[in-house]
C-alpha cells in the first residue's frame, strides 16, 4: 500500500509548539503524531506550510524532517492535491481551506477545532460534505483519550449530566472586529464535543446569555437531557464534567476521574446520599493509548465516517 503524503498547513502551537511544554503527554500537537507514524512508516511529511515560512522551518527542524517542502501560502499546497491534510491554522481559515480542500476532492483532512468561525459557515459546510467524498476529522482529542473511551462504555445508563467551564478569557462570544473567537467557540467547545460523544446528538437546546456567564440546556437523541455551564473571572481554567447514575456520580475533567457511590445516609434517616469521592489521577500514558497518535491512526489507516464532522459542525450551531 502507497504510503499516503502529508501536507500541513499551518505550523504553530498545536502544529507543533505545544511539544515543548513539559507538563502535558507526548506527543500532543498534529506534528508530534504524524511524526510518530513517519517513524512506523504509515505516513509521508511532504510539505509544510504556513504564513510565516519560519515557523514552517523550525518545525522541520524540532522533529528532524528531511525533504520537506516550505511554502507560504495554503491555495498552492491544496492545488497539488495532497493525500492527506492537516489545517491547524486559525478559525477564521477553516471555511475557505475546507472548502477548497473539499473541491480539490482531497481523500483524508484533519482540522482543527472549531470547524467553523460562525453558524452560517457551518450551515454552508453541512451541505458541501453531504456531496463529497473526502472525510473530515475534527481535532476533539478527547475522544480518542483511552479515559473517555472507558468511561463512555460505563454510563450507558446515565440519568442526566452537568457540565462546567471555568475560564479568564476576555470575553464568551466571538468580536469578528478583534479577531476573538470567545470562550464559548475556543474552549466550551470541547465540553460540548464530549457531551455529544456521551449521550448523542442534540435535539433540543435552551440558552441563558449574560456578559460572563452562558448555560446551554440540552436535550439528546438517546433521551438524556444535561446542563452546560461557561463563566468568566472565576480566577482559573477549568474543565469538568459530571455525569449522573442511578448508583453513582462520575466527575471527569483534565488529568483526573472522581466516583461517589450512592449510599445509606450517615446523617438522615432512611435516606440516601453520595458518599465520600474516590480520586483516580491520570497515569502516565503509553503511546499505544496517546489520543493524537489514536486521532492519526483512525484518520491514516481506518475507515472513519464524516459523522463527527457532523457534530463539530452542530457544535459551532450551538455555540457559533
């Protein structure tokens, strides 16, 4: 089988500049897993690609990648057709370099989330992707964290969930004029990928809107109904979310699982109540288990659906 060649357009932080912060798993950016399958021979780096060819440069250069061609401006990288492509660029680019990545009918794409800048593109998407043949993954790491996955399989009969997503950013909603896609689209975003990826797709949706504060109340197609909260100037980045059994609450974010069983009350009668959490920590992560390396093993050597497109596009709907 023909090894399938790489472009990359877009060559900064999660390109591959996040591989130099010392406290997340390796590897953690685009580069760092295609790297990895380069290695295993699954995977061809031909071009790399960005608007300051420097950046593009220096990359070739962290992972040692040898007869790669650096180029400037995208149009020109799709033009040759690659098979395989990697937008990591900003939001802002998603729709164009989509579109004529889907025009040039480019078999594999990887994208970053969010999919889209605002609802109007994705509506626009939704439709290109229904007649083309080209299948888009989006960048929801999460769901290819071996954690996730466990924990989908363990809550098929959740009553209901609660989502939170602390942030310090300036603002909830995206200033077009500034350039800011807001916490909701950058960062909320991935709660709501992981509440789909749970319980399904959404089917109804209720919104509270304040200046530093936005809550989605949501219904799914399999019948579970959930709450996600987003709020500003809380004073940290955080990430979480709860999920309600008939035996037990599971609170899940970044780096840890906490279980409370529900058990006979100690201080009312003939009650019940949560008892006392159980911590789990995140281990160290073997590359067998890496979501990057998973996200990149799908994408080059399955056979993956546009479904999760389909619900990265819904996200930017609900949030855009």
């Amino acid at each position: 089988m023909n090894v399938p060649k790489v472009a990359v357009i877009g060559c900064g932080r999660i390109a591959w500049m996040l591989e130099k912060d010392t406290l997340r798993y390796k590897p953690c950016t685009h580069l760092g897993a295609l790297f990895y399958w380069q290695k295993k021979q699954k995977a061809q780096i031909t071009t790399l690609c960005d608007t300051q060819i420097e950046y593009a440069k220096a990359a070739a250069k962290f992972f040692s990648l040898k007869n790669v061609e650096f180029l400037n401006n995208p149009e020109r990288v799709i033009q040759t057709k690659p098979d395989f492509l990697v937008i990591a660029t900003n939001t802002p680019s998603h729709y164009d370099l989509l579109t004529q990545a889907l025009y040039a009918k480019i078999p594999r794409i990887v994208v970053e989330k969010p999919v889209a800048w605002s609802v109007r593109e994705a509506k626009l998407l939704r439709k290109k992707i229904a007649k083309s043949t080209s299948v888009i993954l989006p960048n929801y790491e999460r769901r290819y964290h071996p954690k996730y996955i466990a924990l989908q399989k363990k809550i098929a009969h959740a009553r209901t969930y609660r989502g939170l997503f602390a942030a310090g950013g300036k603002s909830l909603y995206i200033d077009k004029k500034t350039g800011d896609e807001g916490v909701l689209l950058h960062d909320t975003t991935h709660l709501l990928d992981l509440a789909q990826f749970f319980f399904g797709s959404i089917t109804g949706v209720e919104k509270i809107l304040k200046k530093n504060q936005h809550i989605l109340y949501l219904e799914h197609a399999t019948g579970i109904s959930g709450v996600i909260e987003t709020v500003l100037n809380v004073g940290a980045f955080h990430l979480e979310l709860e999920i309600f059994t008939a035996e037990k609450k599971i609170r899940v974010g970044n780096g840890f699982l906490e279980t409370e069983e529900i058990r006979l009350s100690k201080h009312y009668k003939n009650f019940k109540s949560y008892d006392l959490p159980k911590l789990v920590l995140d281990s160290r992560m073997p590359y067998a288990s890496n979501p990057f390396i998973k996200l990149y093993e799908s994408a080059l050597l399955g056979t993956p659906t546009n479904a999760h497109f389909f619900d990265a596009l819904q996200n930017v709907e609900l949030l855009g």
